[in-house]
C-alpha cells in the first residue's frame, strides 16, 4: 500500500513539473538568494497513534516484547518555520516543530490479565523535529503564475531528524522523520500570509525504518501522527539589489531592444540633421561675421570724417574768434520746427568744445525765422529755437549756463533776397566785454 502511494505521489510530481514549464500565465521573476525569504509561527493540533501493528490490531497502549509500547494521545504544539520560493511552483522550507507541548494519552488499555493498568503512567511520545520540505503549489503549477492570486492549496512532503522521549518510561531516542500533507495558503498582502495544512508524519529508527523489515517487525518504528497545523507568515521581500536587476531585466525585454533599436536610429538622423544646420549656420555666422566688420569699418571711416570736420570747425572758430563777433555757422532748421535736428548737432558740439576750452567766451544765442506765417508766431518760434539751443549746451555739453545769454528775432531780420532756409536759423555772436 505505501509503495503504491509513493508511487502515485511521484506521478503527481511529475505531471506538476511538466506542466509548470508551460503552464505561467505571468513572468516569474528571478531574484538572488536572500530575496523573499519567509519566516512564520504555527500552532498544531496533534493526534498521535501507536505503532502502525498496534494500530491495526486496535491496541492502543500495548506491550511489545514485554515493554511498554509508544503510547498514543493528543497534544497541542508548535512550529517555527523559515521558507524560500525556489520557481514558480516549488518552495522550500525549513521546519522545527514541537507538536507535544500539551498531552493527554488515551486511557483505555487493560493488561493480559484483565486488571486496568495504572493510568499515572504517561506512555505518550513526546517528540520534536527538525525537518525539510518541498511544497508544490497545485493553481500555479496547472494553471501558471499570477503575482495577484492570493489563494493557493499545496502538497508538502519532506523529512528530517526527531528528538522522540518519554520521562515515564525513560525512553530517549535520536529518530528519523517522515512527513507530508495538503495545505492551503492565503495572501493578506505583500508582506504576509495565513495558512492551514493537514500534515501526517511517522517517526522511526534508522536505518531500519525505511527497510523491509520495517514492516514485519514493529520493534523500529515509534509512532504515527496526524496534525493540523495554522500559522502566519511575514515574507521578507526583495533586497534593493535584486530589485534594481529585475528593473534592468526589465529593460532588456525584445520589445524594449526594438523600440531602443528604432529610438537610437532616430537618434542618428537627428544628429546627422543637427550637424548639418550646424554647418549651415556656420556659414551664415561666417557672412555675419564680415558685414558686421564691414559696418563697423564704415562707422570708423565716419567716425573719423566726423572728428576730422568738427577739429577743422573747432580751429577755424579758434583762429578767428577774436576778429568776428559771430560764429560763422548757423543751426538750420525746417519750416516750423525749433527742435534741433539731427544732422545740426555736429555743430553744437563744436560750440560746446569752442566754449570749453575758452572759459573766458560768452556767447550770445539768437533765433531767426523765415517770412512764413504772422510777426507775432515767428517771434515765438524764434525764442523757442534759441531757449532750446541754450538748454542742449548747458544739459547735454555741461556749459555754464552764466556764459550764455538768449535773444530772438522772428522775422524782423533776414538776408537779402533769401527768404526761406538761411533764415530760419539760430546764430551765435560773441560778447565781448
């Protein structure tokens, strides 16, 4: 019978294993070594049998070779367990249990002569283990991995070593342990899970407890033992460093290769268009460059011109002003204008510089205007012409105000036959004192 069973359980593993291979629904996401391990505390609910002979000679209790036998009862206990998910459908977990902590042996055993035994004597094993297993995650190996499902039932089986002892009999032995079981497990969140498992285990001496004689020979082998386990888990999670390798894994998918493979082509048109403008803007930085010296050397050669004239006028005025009362130039204006242009101000600045380096000068600013318009409109145009030639020299060119006097003509005054543009001007003649 137990040969057949593992039988069947081999089936079932490997129909599981060959399935997993093509069953994931979802990528299962390869971590290292120290990600997502799970540490967890269970209680159990323990029912123990006496020897499988025993047992099925309904014998609880029982003498063997004029000793007493492992003694049968219930218990409550627990378990510490540290666990590890090795694929998408296998775990691995490491178990120390204690099932015995609380036990109540059965009474019901009566020697050969019909007398009640004394019931003080405690003839329960009491047992802990130390115990390996693998567990086979049953949804996700027929119907694939999914990071979101939250239940899932499991077949575990494994073994490990066991402590087995009873202070009433004295009975110390190192044992081995057999175990298997269905649970079921249930995700909470990320970081914790629930679970309920129906575990059966046996427990024997080595090496006779995996040998033929086993079964012939009752002398190896302890006890069995039923339990139902329920417990929580608080999973560890992944570490920094295994989380930024999934990233980057995640960036070496084929889809994201083509799309970087298409954005780096992109890329290289676009350099190769920039670096075309880059010459064509080149060439037209070239073309500024020149006509903005072109202009430059124009304004220089004006620049000159300009300074040339204005020394040529600011000379004439030196040598002769001591023989003429009046400058010998005039500020021209347009018809009804008495701001001073542009073109005039050359001419100004002259008279500024005549007066500045001859601090003894004073001059008299006088306004003119042509026959348009009435006497008493040109009288008003006039001194405005002047006033405003005074307020120039004194704000822009620094003149002392003291040196300058104003008057105005209108029309009163005019050059012969000349009507218009020479009369409409503002003179400069000289004070002499």
């Amino acid at each position: 019978m137990m040969k057949k069973l593992s039988k069947v359980a081999l089936l079932v593993c490997f129909v599981a294993m060959a399935t997993s291979a093509t069953a994931q629904k979802h990528e299962y996401p390869r971590y290292g070594f120290w990600s997502n391990w799970g540490v967890g505390v269970y209680g159990s609910f323990n029912w123990q049998l006496d020897n499988l002979f025993s047992a099925q000679r309904g014998e609880l209790n029982a003498y063997t070779q004029g000793d007493y036998g492992w003694g049968a009862g219930r218990s409550l206990g627990m378990g510490l367990l540290l666990e590890k998910p090795i694929s998408n459908v296998w775990y691995g977990r490491l178990r120390f249990t204690w099932p015995t902590l609380l036990t109540k042996t059965y009474p019901q055993h009566y020697a050969s002569d019909g007398v009640e035994e004394d019931h003080s004597l405690k003839r329960m094993d009491n047992h802990a283990a130390l115990t390996f297993e693998l567990e086979l995650n049953l949804i996700d190996a027929f119907k694939g991995w999914d990071p979101n499902r939250c239940f899932s039932p499991y077949l575990f089986a494994g073994g490990g070593l066991a402590f087995s002892f009873n202070r009433a009999r004295g009975d110390y032995l190192a044992s081995i342990q057999l175990d298997g079981g269905l649970g079921a497990r249930y995700k909470l969140c990320e970081s914790s899970t629930i679970f309920a498992e129906v575990e059966a285990d046996v427990i024997g001496d080595a090496p006779a407890f995996w040998k033929k004689q086993l079964w012939e020979n009752n002398s190896q082998w302890h006890n069995m033992n039923l339990l139902v386990n329920f417990g929580y888990i608080y999973n560890l999670g992944v570490t920094p460093a295994d989380r930024a390798l999934a990233a980057q894994r995640a960036l070496l998918t084929q889809e994201r290769f083509d799309a970087l493979n298409d954005e780096a082509e992109q890329l290289k048109k676009d350099l190769a268009e920039a670096q075309a403008n880059e010459k064509k803007l080149e060439g037209e930085v070239a073309d500024l460059t020149a006509e903005n010296q072109r202009i430059k050397d124009e304004a220089d050669a004006r620049t000159a011109a300009l300074n040339d004239s204005i020394q040529g006028v600011i000379d004439q005025l030196k040598s002769d002003q001591l023989n003429y009362y009046a400058i010998p130039f005039s500020i021209l204006y347009p018809n009804d204008v008495w701001h001073v242009q542009d073109s005039e101000f050359i001419k100004l600045e002259a008279i500024a510089r005549v007066m500045k380096d001859n601090p003894d000068v004073k001059l008299t600013i006088v306004g003119f205007c042509d026959y348009t318009a009435s006497d008493e409109y040109n009288m008003k145009l006039s001194e405005k012409r002047a006033k405003e030639v005074k307020r120039l020299l004194v704000k822009k060119y620094g003149v002392d105000g003291d040196r300058l006097e104003v008057d105005w003509k209108g029309k009163t005054i005019a050059f012969g036959d000349i009507k218009f543009s020479l009369n409409r001007r503002v003179s400069f003649y000289r004070i002499i004192e």
